[in-house]
C-alpha cells in the first residue's frame, strides 16, 4: 500500500472519533473526552488529511 493511499484511508474525515460539532468545517475530535482525556478538541488543518495515532475507522 503506498503512503498516499494510506494517509486517505487514515484521515480524521473517515475516523469514528470526528463530530461536526461547533462551528469548524473541520470537525472536532472526541477521543479526548470518551477517554477521559479533556475537552474536545478542534481538528487541526495539517492533522486533518494525514490522521493520528487515535485514529479509528468510521462505524457505518
């Protein structure tokens, strides 16, 4: 699998972990506060194509 492709298939636009919450296009991040972490926290532009370490696939 080529980098590309696995940085499309890791995208927080496909994680179960991102909500449309408040007024960002990006979306927000839960993972932090289902795990006890903090706040939400808003999705960064540079994080939003590539992913994170957190990232979960999106449960249809």
């Amino acid at each position: 699998m080529t980098d590309s492709k696995k940085a499309v298939m890791t995208a927080c636009w496909d994680c179960d972990f991102r909500r449309d919450l408040g007024d960002s296009f990006l979306g927000v991040c839960v993972w932090f506060e289902a795990h006890g972490k903090g706040p939400n926290k808003g999705i960064p532009p540079t994080l939003v194509e590539k992913g994170c370490k957190h990232w979960k696939r999106k449960q249809r």
